[in-house]
C-alpha cells in the first residue's frame, strides 16, 4: 500500500456490495466497509442512525440466539490489543444483548474470508491488526475495514460471519484508553458496529465516516437505543 501522510482522521466509506455463494447454500452478499484515513466534513447535529442491509420487515442482523464466536489476531500488538478487542465487544454486548467468545489466532482476513477452509461450517468472526499488504480488505490510505456476510432471504436473512482487519501503523497512532475523539475504543466500535449491521451516519454520532476529535465518547445515545431496540426485537423471537 502506498502510504499518505497520516491526518488525524479517518474516513468510512461503502466500497462495495457484491453477491457471492458461500458454503453450500444459497445467494448469499457480504458488505466491505472500508475506512481511509482521507478527511471529510463533520456536520453539526446528530444524524438518524441507519442499517446497512434491510428486508421489508427490518434490518439485517445477526439472530441473537447462539454466542458469536471471534478470532482475535493481535499482531504486533499482542495482549493489549486482544484485551482492547474484546473489551469493545463485551460493550456492544451489553448494548445487543449477543454473547460472544474469544480465541486467538494468526490468520489473516480476506474479502473472502466466509470461504475461508477450516474446522467450522461457518467460520467465526475474525479481528486482526494486519500489513496492508497482508490482505485485500486494506486498499491504499486504509486504516481499517470490516465486511459482514449475511446468508438466508426474506425474513430469516440474518448476518452469519464477518471479518475486521485493522492497519497495524494507523491503529498505533489512535490514543489507547476510553474517551471521545480518536481513541482505539472509538475506532473497535465503529468497525463492531459495521459487523452488527449499522451504517454510516451523517453528524454528531459515531458511526459517523470521521472519527476525530469531534466523536462522542463512544456509541451517541441515539446509535445506543436504535440498536438496542433493534437486537431486542431479533433476540425476542429466541
């Protein structure tokens, strides 16, 4: 990747939505969001939280009824980046209600990683902080990037895996710790947040395209309880 030089913000944009058959079932599409770190515009207020994908009766999420399990690969980083990981995945949980469980790894995410051969029907969902040159989720002036693959049609479509890769040398100059602005929780939320389903919104929140030192201290209230809302209404059929 050729590197630019580096601004204290980043910027999520859709990159794609392709179809592809995964496994051995039917149609299934996985969404790449990819995060730059070329700066945009920060509207003033706060924008109405979306989803991603949709059917005609809601957004696609995952079930909520198995516990998730994550893949973490803390590159160079090591233990502080693994317990950053799963520290901004039990925060989601208690927001979601969803339930995951950790293991380490050394593998690498891929677009294609819902492909990816193993020991599993589906594989599990997969963090690394990477090379950009390790993986093709990483395009040039990339800090991080997230696909989420769901499977089914119609009302049972639900998102079944996913993968996060995160560029080792950008992920180093986000501040360690809690708080708003550019801190490395903000950023592992945005990108879980791409995982569980939420789009990009315009102002105040943080899924915001830009996480700067304007990002609120985490998920904005309204991100918190469309989400909330939004998993209370998967999980209750459980």
């Amino acid at each position: 990747m050729t590197r630019t030089p580096r601004t204290p913000r980043i910027f999520a944009g859709l990159a794609a939505l392709v179809a592809l058959t995964l496994f051995s079932g039917p149609l299934r599409d996985h969404v790449v969001a990819v995060a730059s770190r070329l700066p945009t515009p920060r509207p003033s207020g706060a924008g109405e939280p979306r989803f991603t994908l949709s059917t005609p009766i809601g957004a696609v999420l995952w079930s909520g009824c198995a516990t998730i399990d994550v893949m973490v690969n803390p590159g160079r980083f090591g233990a502080p980046a693994d317990l950053e990981v799963r520290a901004a995945f039990e925060e989601m949980a208690e927001v979601t209600g969803l339930r995951f469980t950790f293991t380490s790894t050394d593998l690498v995410p891929r677009t294609n990683w819902a492909l990816t051969p193993g020991p599993w029907s589906v594989p599990p969902v997969l963090v690394a902080w990477v090379d950009p040159n390790e993986t093709d989720l990483l395009g040039a002036s990339a800090s991080g990037a997230t696909v989420a693959n769901p499977a089914g049609s119609g009302p049972s479509r639900r998102i079944v895996t996913g993968a996060i890769a995160l560029d080792e040398t950008e992920y180093a100059s986000f501040s360690p710790g809690t708080g708003p602005g550019r801190t490395r929780r903000n950023l592992l939320l945005h990108e879980i947040g791409h995982l569980l389903g939420l789009d990009h919104v315009e102002g105040a929140g943080l899924m915001h395209p830009v996480i700067d030192d304007a990002s609120p201290d985490g998920l904005h209230p309204s991100e918190f309880h469309a989400l909330r809302a939004a998993y209370q209404r998967v999980r209750s059929g459980c």
